[in-house]
C-alpha cells in the first residue's frame, strides 16, 4: 500500500504522520521503489562506488589528509544526504573545491596530516554542517532561488571542461603539470602530445567506444561499469602495466572508525570563518548541481531540505571520521547517466564503496587509470546542456550575458566564486530591470464596441489632444522613483499640449515613502504649470500608502478613481472646452457632449 494511501490516526498523532515526510523525506518516494529500480539504482551505486575509489584518495590528497579519509567521506555522508536531502539524483562526497578550501584553512595550526591536523578538519567539518542544517530548518533556501536557470548552465558547462581538462592526463598518458589553469593545462597537452602513450590513449577510447557501444545496443545494460570491465581485462591482455599504463593502485581496507570532534572555545573562534566558507560553499555546489540534474529530470528541488541533507551528512560524517563533504558534479552526473531512479543509488554507493573497501580492494589494482578518465570524459560531455545554451543565447541577451560570465569565471576564477558572480550579476540585472519601470501610452480602440484601453505602439489609434493616459508597468520605490521622475518630465516634454496625465495603476504593486512623495512632488510641479495629474485603478495596498503619506490630501480635490471608465467620464468634463470645439479626434463617448460635439459623430462605443 502506498504510504499516501494509509489510514491516518485521530488526534495529535494524525498531524505527526502528515509532517513525518517533511521531517523523514525518504518516506515521499520510498513507496515508489520498485524491483525494476532497485535493479537500476544496484547498478548506478556500483558505477559510482569504483569511480569515486581514485577521486576519494585524489581529493584526500588536496586537502593534506591519509588517503583512506577520502573514502570515508563517500561513505556515510553520501547516505545521509541522499536519505534527508530532495533531489532524486544528488550524489555527495569530497570535492575538490572544498578540499582546497579545508587545506588554506586549517594549515595555518597544524602541520598537514598529522593527528592534530585531522582533529581540526573534522572539528571544521561539525561547524559547517551546524552552519547548513541551521538555515535549513530556518527554511532560507530561498536564497539560492536567485541563482537563475542561465546561472547554473553556465556553471555546469564551465564545471564540465574543468572536468575534462583535469582527466586529459589520464587520457592521454601524458604527465600533467599541477596548479595550472585550462589553458596552461590544454597548452601543455598540445607541445607534449607527441609524447602520449599510444596503449594509454587506445584503453581511454577503447572505454568510450565500449559505452557508446552498449547504450546502443542496450541501454539498460550499465555501459560505464562494463567499460571499466572490459578496460581492466585489455590492460591485463595487453601487458599495460609493463608499458607505462598507470593503475588505479591498491587501497586500504578500512571503514571510518568513530571520532569526536568536540571543539573548543580557542578552536571555534579560529575555525568559524573557514566553516562559514565551507558551508556556504557546500551549499551552493550541491544545489546548482542537484538543480542542473533536475532540469534534465524533470524534477522539483526543495533548497532548504537539501540544506538540511548537507547539514546533517557533515554533522554526522564528522563522527564517522568523514570530513566536509557536497554534491559532486562527476559522481551526480554519472549517477544520472548510469540510469539511477531513486537516492538509493547513492546509497548502494556508500554501501558497495565499503564491501570494495573491505573485500576486493586488492582487486581495484587492476583499473586502469585510463579507463576512468575515458568514463569522466563522456560524463563531463553529457553535462553540457546545448540545447539550453541556444535557448538563453537566443531569448535575452541579458541572461546570456549572465551565463558567459559565470561560464569564463568557472574556467578562470576560483569555482566557488563563479556562481556568486553569476548570482550578483543576475541580482544587478534584476534590479536594473524593477528600478526603470516603463510607461504605456493607451488610448481607446475605435474598432471596438466596448472601447478598451491599448497601447498605440502596438496599435496605433488617436489620443486625446489635452488627456495623456499612461500605465505605469512596475513598482514605484525608492530605486525606481528617480528613473519615474525622469520618464514623467520626458513625456510632458515631449507632449506639453496635453495638460492631464492619467496614470493607469493596475501594474504597481507597492509604494514606499520615497515612492509617494515623488508623486506629491511631480502633481504639484505639474498643477503649478496649469497641468494635473490623476490616477486609476489602484491596488488598495498602494492606495493607503497614498493616503497615510497625506500625499491626496495635499493635492486637494479628488485625484484617484476605481476604474478608468470613471476617470474618463470625469476628466472630460475638465477639458478646455475652446479646445474641444475645434477637435476632430473626439475618441471617448464623453466628446459628443463637449461644446462642438453635436457636428461629430462619436467614434461609437463606450469610452473603455
């Protein structure tokens, strides 16, 4: 029976069973698992488990801690996140950009490695998950909502070639130099290609050639443990390890051992502003990620239960001897390509990752180094989203803007600070776009019976020689009350035979202080010229704040209607009448009652 379809219990007991999805989220989609995606996810979890064997001892290694810590950090921390967090697909574990921030961080007190050392990073790793799992349950994910769709294509691209570019080595036999950027990465693979290893080089496109090959013929089949599969078994027929093929290397059989890393106070007062780093760091990797994923799979994110996934994996990972872990672009996208359905596969990850440990870890000797760099290629290939790019190149130049720079920051500035510049940028744009609310002209449309109100641009039809009616599409705050004042001078300007302007309000949501008294102002500038200002159609909200700012009361006389029809019906009336006599426009009903009206006949219909 499905657990939506189970009898709920009276009483206080009735309201617990309703929220134990938002406190246990593994109980939304564990009623889906199936034998067909158990047998997916079995499957995507031993892809997972061999690759992250050589990255866990990789980035283990970047953060100045023994290699088995990698290992444990892709162990227990991936089964938490995968059982708290929302995304179907989010693989967690170590990654490189936080494995660099860890080693500048904790450094500075202890000399890498040492015992001191790896108390301090676990240490740190307790306060970042504190950091996490506090604006999770404080429900602040929303403020990853500003990392728009341009933001996180842009990154994933980005991310994508750093992904490529660090396998290349490993691809191509060829001794890569470290701390390099792209280009001095992809200039020194070029002057050095001559001298790749050709054995090296066939395993890598053996593997690809072996994935294409069994997605096409069966796509059920897992393509990529297959690969590697048959990658080890040609290394060992070709003699590789004799002729230069590097292996992946044996591993320690190990499983975390129990930790406790209590601070102190001298501790959390030098460790805080790293942690806080981390957290933020770690937060936002593993929701552009999940977020990236979930465009493909049609999936909805909840950010701040994925901020308490995080939160808890790294609490809890810390006394497993795990430190600060997030969402890994590699290890998610390859879950995803493997076919994976449910965080299971995550889970059969952690699991398997520990059997190997344990079992086979002597077996893991035979990969070929090689084999997994040709695996990550095509997983960084597949993480590049054309289709989307096209889409944002095509739509707003604006937005593709915000993609090239997060996508140039990805590749040439420190990761994390790459979706922070897209963000701000993005938050930038936004601003410009609600600080410059535009103005549209409307007039009646003689072609209909009922008369509404359209914009001239779009159709042009005649105005009122003395009414201008404009519609304000925007909020008028402190930000946009400037760029009004100078649209509304603009417009008289340009138009100084029309002495009233009604202000059609449907579009302004909100009004602030500076907003009224902008008004204020413009109305008295505007009746000391022998002109007046009116409005129609406000939201109540923003016609109290008129009210409560005295901003109607100063301009005396009535300046605000409910409706346009109401406006108009008492505007006309105010019209010179010397003008009214010699116009041929007459586009309201009103007109025919004007002096002159009886020699026209109205343009017919009501005036909106």
């Amino acid at each position: 029976m499905d657990y939506c379809e189970l009898p709920l219990p009276e009483g206080p007991w009735r309201k617990a069973v309703q929220a134990a999805p938002r406190f246990l989220p593994f109980l939304s989609w564990l009623p889906d698992v199936s034998a067909r995606s158990l047998k997916a996810d079995l499957w995507a979890g031993l892809t997972g488990a061999v690759i992250v064997l050589p990255q866990g001892v990789a980035f283990a290694a970047i953060a100045g801690l023994p290699p088995q810590y990698g290992l444990y950090a892709a162990m227990v921390p991936v089964i938490i996140a995968a059982l708290f967090g929302s995304s179907m697909h989010l693989v967690s574990g170590p990654t490189t950009a936080i494995s660099l921030v860890i080693l500048a961080n904790v450094s500075h007190f202890a000399e890498p490695g040492s015992a001191e050392y790896i108390r301090l990073v676990l240490t740190l790793t307790l306060l970042a998950g504190m950091f996490q799992l506090g604006l999770g349950l404080a429900r602040l994910g929303a403020v990853v909502n500003f990392v728009s769709h341009s933001v996180v294509t842009g990154f994933t691209a980005g991310a994508a070639i750093l992904i490529a570019t660090s396998q290349l080595g490993g691809f191509f036999g060829v001794e890569m130099p470290g701390g390099g950027g792209v280009w001095a990465s992809w200039r020194h693979l070029l002057t050095h290609l001559p001298q790749s290893n050709p054995r090296v080089l066939g395993l890598g496109v053996f593997t690809m050639l072996v994935v294409l090959a069994v997605r096409r013929l069966n796509p059920r089949l897992p393509a990529l443990l297959l690969a590697m599969v048959a990658a080890s078994l040609a290394a060992a027929l070709l003699d590789g390890a004799s002729h230069g093929v590097r292996l992946v290397g044996a591993l320690p059989a190990s499983l975390p051992p129990l930790s406790l890393p209590l601070p102190g106070f001298d501790e959390v007062r030098q460790l805080v502003p790293g942690a806080l780093a981390i957290a933020m760091l770690g937060l936002a990797e593993a929701v552009s990620i999940a977020r990236a994923v979930a465009v493909r799979s049609q999936q909805r994110i909840d950010n701040s239960q994925e901020f308490i996934g995080q939160g808890l994996a790294n609490v809890v990972g810390s006394f497993f001897s795990a430190y600060a872990s997030s969402g890994s672009f590699t290890r998610t996208g390859l879950n995803f390509e493997a076919g994976a359905k449910t965080p299971l596969a995550a889970v059969f990850s952690a699991l398997l990752l520990a059997a190997i440990v344990l079992l086979v870890a002597p077996l893991t000797a035979h990969l070929p180094l090689a084999a997994m760099s040709g695996v990550i290629l095509l997983v960084a290939a597949n993480l590049v989203d054309l289709d989307g790019i096209r889409h944002i190149l095509r739509t707003d130049k604006s937005e593709a803007g915000v993609l090239a720079v997060t996508f140039l920051a990805t590749l040439f500035v420190q990761m994390e600070f790459a979706i922070f510049c897209g963000v701000i940028l993005s938050l930038l744009m936004y601003l410009k776009r609600t600080s410059h609310p535009g103005f549209t002209v409307l007039a009646p449309d003689p072609d209909s019976l009922r008369r509404p109100l359209v914009n001239v641009e779009r159709k042009p039809v005649p105005e009122c020689p003395q009414l201008k009616i404009l519609r304000l599409d925007g909020s008028i705050f402190f930000g946009a009350a400037t760029h009004i004042s100078e649209e509304l001078h603009r417009i008289m300007n340009t138009f100084p035979e029309q002495c009233h302007i009604l202000i059609v309000g449907s579009g302004i949501n909100f009004i602030d202080a500076t907003g009224c008294r902008m008004l204020y102002d413009e109305a008295l500038s505007l009746k000391l010229s022998g002109r007046d200002m009116f409005f129609c159609g406000l939201k109540s909200e923003v016609r109290e704040v008129l009210e409560r700012g005295l901003c109607l009361k100063r301009l005396g006389g009535r300046h605000i209607f409910d409706t346009e029809a109401e406006a108009i019906a008492r505007m006309v009336p105010r019209l010179d009448p010397e003008r009214c006599a010699c116009c041929h426009t007459r586009v309201f009903r009103e007109c025919e009652h004007m002096p002159g009206g009886e020699h026209y006949q109205p343009l017919g219909g009501t005036s909106v």
